[in-house]
C-alpha cells in the first residue's frame, strides 16, 4: 500500500490515522527510519526486532544455546584468552 504524506515546512510528516492505527502508534510512538538505495523504509521497533531476529535465525539455524556470549566465549577459547 502506498501513501502520499506531505511534509511540512519543519520538516514534520502525519502519517494517516488508518496506517497508525494498523501499526499500533495511536498513542504515539517510536519509527526507525532506514535509508537504502531504493528509497527510505520505515519500521516500528517491533518490525525492526522481529527482522533482526529473523536474519540471527538464517545465520544460526535456530541451534540452541548459540548466543553473542558463547559466541564470543568461543571466540576467545580459540585465541587463547
């Protein structure tokens, strides 16, 4: 779905209620704002978690017991520390 939003002198933007509404911001809220070489893309905290934990998973393969800590715990097993 595509939205046109006008952006003020400011540099402030409404986002349309409906689409606040859907993404739960009623009461307010938090965006991130990612530029890529397509253009801009805007998350709520909870896409950009969830997309995060989505490429760990890629990257690990859902092991159990694989974690920054044991990562690095293994890292530094392995270098001697």
């Amino acid at each position: 779905m595509t939205f046109s939003v006008a952006i003020a002198a400011n540099g402030r933007m409404s986002l349309p209620a409906d689409l606040r509404k859907r993404l739960g911001l009623l009461g307010g809220g938090a965006l991130l704002v990612e530029e890529t070489p397509d253009g801009v893309v805007l998350r709520t905290v909870a896409q950009s978690v969830a997309r995060a934990q989505a490429l760990a998973r890629a990257y690990t393969g859902d092991k159990p017991g694989v974690s920054v800590d044991s990562f690095l715990a293994q890292r530094r097993a392995d270098s001697g520390e």
